[in-house]
C-alpha cells in the first residue's frame, strides 16, 4: 500500500523535479526547509525514508526518485527517472534526431574508452560518419554546450564524461547495450567510466576513484582488494567538490 504524503513531500517532489538533480547535502536541507515549512517531524537519517514515501506513489506513474555516486567528487546524488523510458528516447522532446544519433555516439566514445572521456576533436570526428543529417562544426559545438547545460555531460579542458544525472537515469539503457564494454565497481558495483583498473592480468578489477581514495586511505601499503597485488596507480585524496556545474 502506498503511503500518504504531506504537503513537505509534495514540496520536496516539486523542487526535485525543477532542478533535476540535487546532491545529499542539499536534498538533506531541502526535506529540513519542507519539514519545517509544513510542520512535520524531521529526522535527520529519516532522509531515505522520507524519499522512499514519494517513491511510493511515484511507483504508478512509473517515476523515481533515484540515488547514484557522482565520479567526479564521490557525493551522492538524487535524480527524478523517468522508468517508463529506459533509453536515450527521453530526450526526444528536447533533441532533434540527428543530435540524439550524436549523441549516442558520444555516449559509444565514453564507454569504450580506457578513461571513461571523449574529446572534443573525435566527437567533432563522429559527425562524418552520422546516418542522419550530418551536423556542421558550429551545430556540434551548440550541441555538446547544451548537453553540458542541460546535465547530461560534463566538460572540462576539451574533454567530455558522462554527468552524474546521465549515469542514473541512463544505467539500465547502459548495462543492456554495452555489456561487454561496461566496468563495474569492485568496491561500490556500480558502472563505473573514471576509474582505476587493476594491472594484474588475470584480475582487473576496476574502482571508481572515488572510491579508491576512501578503500586506500590510510593503509601504508595500496593492495588490490581482489589479488593482493600491489596498487601501483597514485591514490587521489578524498574531496568534495562545490561545483554544482559538474554533475
């Protein structure tokens, strides 16, 4: 049975569903503004649940609110899914066909390559070989902006990666059409793009990085978690990053 919801839940889905995506500090000051502003009890570690109770009634409408680790800085992320369209087909209300082809094609670059980026010169490269209407250098450079504008990719010197709002909504459209190509988190099993990659040929396991900075913090000696080889990549330090652009 779905639960009732109360004028702060209804708050908290209206915001959500303005802005997107939100990271967990933020989605914590926002259910303590709703809780406040409708006079409910809030409890702090109550967040989850709280969300769950939107969830609920979400359920039929086939939405969700849905939790997912940006790889940029290691926070947590809500993002509103639309569950009904699992594939790049959400964005036809927005995208015209030719930039949704570029887009996957992006999308195909970030996902075979060893780094989990595309660079600015091989999406520019991609148009030559488009099915649909080729797109000019200037109309590529307006898309990849708006992509970056509206949260599905991050760019920085050049380089584009998939945003954390992309990775949530878009994992079961990733899994299903890159299962040979896709890495998972040893330590966290999500997909992971940025990430380490074990050097001992029969292990390879990959960790977000992340995710390698808080399993290696502080041990003398960096040992992979799954052949006690050595860790031979630089260990970055665990940080969170303020930018809201990068998601």
């Amino acid at each position: 049975m779905s639960r009732e919801l109360g004028d702060g839940h209804r708050r908290f889905l209206q915001t959500l569903m303005a802005v997107g995506v939100t990271d967990e500090q933020e989605a914590r000051a926002l259910y303590q503004h709703c809780c406040d502003t409708h006079t409910m009890q809030c409890i702090p570690d109550k967040l989850d649940e709280f969300i769950e109770a939107i969830n609920s009634r979400l359920q039929p409408m086939f939405m969700q609110i849905r939790k997912g680790m940006s790889e940029e800085n290691g926070r947590q992320y809500y993002a509103l899914v639309n569950m009904a369209e699992t594939d790049i087909t959400r964005m036809t209300s927005d995208y015209a066909d030719n930039e949704l082809e570029l887009f996957r094609k992006t999308l195909d670059l970030i996902v075979s390559s060893e780094n989990g980026k595309a660079s600015s010169t091989d999406i520019l490269n991609s148009t030559d070989t488009m099915t649909s209407k080729k797109l000019k250098k200037s109309e590529t450079e307006h898309l990849l902006t708006r992509l970056v504008q509206d949260n599905w990719l991050c760019e920085r010197r050049g380089e584009y990666t998939l945003s954390t709002r992309c990775i949530i909504e878009m994992e079961p459209y990733i899994r299903t059409m890159y299962q040979e190509q896709v890495k998972v988190c040893h330590i966290c099993h999500n997909i992971a793009f940025q990430c380490q990659i074990c050097e001992n040929p029969s292990c390879g396991i990959k960790i977000h990085n992340p995710c390698v900075a808080r399993y290696f913090k502080g041990r003398v000696e960096p040992r992979c978690p799954a052949c006690d080889d050595f860790w031979p990549h630089e260990i970055p330090e665990v940080r969170g990053l303020r930018s809201q652009s990068k998601r």
